[in-house]
C-alpha cells in the first residue's frame, strides 16, 4: 500500500512546448502544455477556451473566395472587403451597418486570377486604403474621391504589397520587376515622377515583405533582408541586415510587443531592429513550438497564410484557408520570475480562413476573416465557431514528481478554474508516458452548471457570482497507480469559454517497480 501521501501543484503557464524532451518538461515546467489546441495563454492567467467566431458581415457580392478584408476607421463605417466580381468589375465593397454596397472601381481592373487583394492604411490629410493585388495597377480609395488606379508611367504595373514610409508610398513585388522597390513623390501618392522626388531602388532580391519598424523600413525576401533608412531620395540609403535568412510569408510580418515578428525557414524570428545594424537581434522566439512550426511549413501552401494581430490581448494569429489546416495563436505574457515578457504559444484548429484583418473603429477592436464562400466573420465573439462546436484540448507534461521510477497511488486532481458560463470539460488520465499496457481510469466530467453573473443585470446575492464559478476548483476522484500521469482536458461544444488556471494532485508514493 502506498504511503507518504503528497501533494503536487501546478500553475498553468508557459504554453505550448512540442520540442522539450518529456523528463526536463514534467520537472522544469509542469504546467506547460504538450497539446494545446484552441486555447489562449491569458492575460489574467492559465489558459483560455478562445471566443468563437460569428457571420456578422454576411456574404459579400461575388463569386469565390473572399480576397481581402479591411478594417479601415474613417472610411464609411470602417470595413471593406473585396471579391471577385460575378459581372462587371466592382470587386470593392463597404459595410453600410446592414448590408456590403459595392464601390465603383474605375479603370477596369480584372480579377478573374486574383488570388489575395492587401490593403494599406494611408493618411496624407485624407484617410485612404492603398489597395495591391499583383494582377493590376496599385489603387487608392476613400469615400470623397472613390477608386483611383495609379497609372503614373513610372509606378509599377502590378505590385503585390504597399508601405506607408517617411510620407511617401513603397510599392513591391511586381511580378515582372520583383527585385524593385518604387516610392512615390513626399505626400503625393499618385506622383510616381523622380524629378518630383519619386523614384525606385534595386534590392538586390526578390522582395517578399516590406514593413516600417521604429522609423526604419525592412525589405524582406526568402533568404535576405536589408532596410532602407532616411528622409526622402536624396538621402535613402539601403543598409544590409542579414544574407543567411528570410521571410517566407508575406503576411506574416507583423508588430507585437515593441518588435517585428515574421515566418522564417526555421521558425518565428523578430527582427528587434535599432538605428544600428549591430543591435538587430535574429533569434527564434518559437524554440519551444519548432516541430509545430516545421510542420506548418512544409504542409501548409505559405502564400495563403493569412495574420491578425489582437492588440487587447497581445497576441497575434497566423491562419490558413484549409479546412483541416492548424494555425498558429501566439501571446506575450509577463515571465513569473520578471525579465519582461515572452511568447507562449497554441494552436488553432476549425479555422478556414482566405484573408483577415483587424484594427479598431472607434474604440472598438474589430477582428475580422473571409472565406471561400465569401462570407466575412468577427472574430472574438460568440461560443461558436459559425455555430459549429469549438474543439479545445489542453495536455499536460508527464508528471513523475521527482523520480519517474517509483510507482505512485493517485487519488484525486482538483482543477481551478475561472468560467465565463455554463462549462463543462471531459478529464482523461494517461498513465507511465502512454504505455497502453497499464490500466487507465475511465474520463471524468468537470462541469459548471453556475453561469457567472453579468454587472448590471445579474441580481445581488443569487447563485450567480461576478465573475465566475461558486466554486471554482473542482475535484476529481479517481483511482490508479502509475509511473508518471498526464491529464488531457477535453471540450467540444458551444458552451461560455473558461479558463484553466491549474491543478494540484494527491498522491501516494510507493515503490521501484
């Protein structure tokens, strides 16, 4: 009979780990994860079910996919979206609050082979979207003097992606000038003249990306990345970062935490650029997720990543358009021990996504994706995922406590957890590192059934509690004996999202066995 009754605590934090090898992960960091699907390191702590997502927007007049998405405060009601035309070429449409209301997009452009249409926000005294496509001329928009094609002579025919830097407009990645950087005239957008002060820059390499960070503009391609610094064409100067690395993605540059983030061949870097060459920091900030992110690149199609930042919650996410693709959610969370913060990582999955994009309206944060049926969804609500069921699966390390060759007798796990609703999470115990030979206890049901009360309609003093369970630890009993145990923490419903904060056990040491 197993005596010397223990018990073990672990705090849930540090996210998804799929490279650490199981004895230093169930030690060092036991309330990591080996599988965290559909859950988010949180900002108050342990790990969050994620919101659903839900068709506010509709469909949008077309046929095909949805080519892009824009969340673009001080134009009309702050959201457009383009797809491909089901006769004639008005491909642009804004939300009017009820309804997409297709925009006139003169100079006949042709969308037939279009694959993605980005946009670039633009403010030179007028709130503008600089729209790219690869297929057509750049085009400006805004609700004053509509859809403009930039047709100067010395613009780039079809460019792919667009910049906003030291008041001129970058365009890039014409297909038949791939290694061209062209800049309009200061404040003129549409004024591609270099006697005006417009002009264009040989790079060196096909460019992938470009993107401003801390007043400096980096180009990016698959295995080079150089920055252009300075005021205007009298003094632009292109300066080299590195030629042992690139971007593979081109939208999966993006700003997070003070630094730029992007998808290399080995995995998620941050440029974390200064003024200065020798302060650029290379490092992958992805060490602990780098199988996950190996298997993105080699099976997802990369040119269809589509990536939105959440700003409220620090995080970002990268997607893609199959239906069985897994994404990537990514969130800065403050390190226990101080030092600033770092990435924790999960994956996403129930996620078909075409394009996305996000911003704020107002005061109000706007996430948002398309589809191929050309529908246009906001994310961060609701409990669904367009009324399906979300999957959230949460995994814990193999926990050995201290010595993986003593047999323990284990008694019951209590959960802690912080649930925004009626909950409920199936809790199955693996046993010895997987080894099918050693009996397992049957799964248990953590339910809540105490919805968490609403301020200013929930009555005081009810059954309802502000902010979260009656009682939120929940005990598991259970009998078994084992080597090492993991817990894998299972839902799949359209119930309120909750919140693992962690989880202590009881259990009884035995003998070598």
């Amino acid at each position: 009979m197993a005596d010397n009754i223990e018990t073990f605590k672990a705090i849930c934090r540090g996210g998804l780990n799929t490279t650490g090898d199981v004895l230093s992960q169930g030690e060092e960091t036991p309330g990591s994860a080996t599988k965290l699907l559909n859950y988010e390191p949180d900002l108050q702590g342990g790990y969050r079910r994620i919101s659903g997502f839900t068709n506010t927007y509709g469909t949008v007049t077309g046929t095909g996919s949805v080519l892009g998405v824009c969340v673009a405060d001080g134009i009309h009601n702050g959201i457009l979206a383009a797809r491909t035309p089901s006769s004639g070429n008005n491909y642009l449409h804004y939300w009017t609050g009820s309804a997409w209301t297709a925009i006139t997009t003169s100079g006949s452009p042709t969308m037939s082979s279009v694959t993605k249409v980005r946009f670039t926000r633009l403010n030179f005294g007028t709130p503008k979207i600089v729209l790219t496509d690869g297929i057509n001329p750049a085009a400006l928009y805004d609700a004053s003097n509509g859809y403009v094609q930039i047709t100067d002579s010395n613009a780039p025919t079809d460019p792919t992606i667009s910049e906003i830097y030291q008041n001129h407009l970058f365009l890039a990645g014409d297909p038949a000038k791939k290694d061209q950087l062209f800049f309009s005239a200061p404040l003129a957008e549409t004024d591609f003249t270099p006697a005006n002060g417009a002009g264009n820059i040989n790079v060196g390499f096909d460019i992938v990306a470009i993107k401003v960070f801390r007043n400096i503009l980096y180009i990016f391609g698959t295995n080079n990345i150089k920055r252009l610094v300075g005021n205007n064409r009298t003094d632009f100067n292109l300066e080299n970062v590195t030629n042992n690395l690139g971007c593979l993605a081109t939208d999966s540059v993006l700003e997070i935490g003070g630094d730029l983030i992007f998808l290399a061949p080995d995995g998620i870097r941050p440029i974390g650029g200064t003024a200065k060459i020798g302060d650029v920091n290379l490092e992958t900030v992805s060490k602990k997720i780098h199988k996950t992110v190996q298997n993105t690149i080699d099976t997802e199609t990369l040119t269809g990543l589509s990536a939105v930042l959440i700003r409220s919650k620090s995080q970002f996410r990268y997607m893609f358009s199959g239906t069985s693709s897994t994404g990537i959610l990514g969130a800065l969370r403050e390190n226990p021990q101080g030092g600033g913060f770092s990435f924790e990582f999960s994956t996403l999955f129930g996620f078909s996504v075409t394009c996305a994009d996000s911003g704020y309206v107002g005061t109000s944060e706007v996430v948002l994706h398309g589809d191929s049926t050309g529908k246009v969804y906001a994310q961060e609500s609701g409990t669904s995922f367009a009324g399906s069921n979300i999957l959230s699966i949460y995994q814990t390390p193999y926990l050995y406590f201290g010595n993986p060759r003593i047999r323990k007798t284990f008694y019951d796990v209590s959960t802690y957890l912080r649930s925004e609703g009626v909950s409920s999470l199936s809790l199955g115990i693996v046993y010895d590192f997987d080894d099918t030979s050693v009996l397992t206890p049957s799964n248990v049901t953590i339910a809540n059934t105490s919805p968490a009360a609403v301020y200013g309609s929930a009555t005081f003093d009810t059954t309802q509690i502000y902010d979260g369970n009656p009682a939120p630890v929940e005990t598991s009993t259970f009998t078994g004996s084992g080597k090492s145990i993991s817990f894998r923490f299972v839902a799949e419903d359209t119930n309120a999202a909750h919140s693992i904060q962690g989880f202590t056990i009881t259990y009884g040491l035995g003998d070598v066995r």
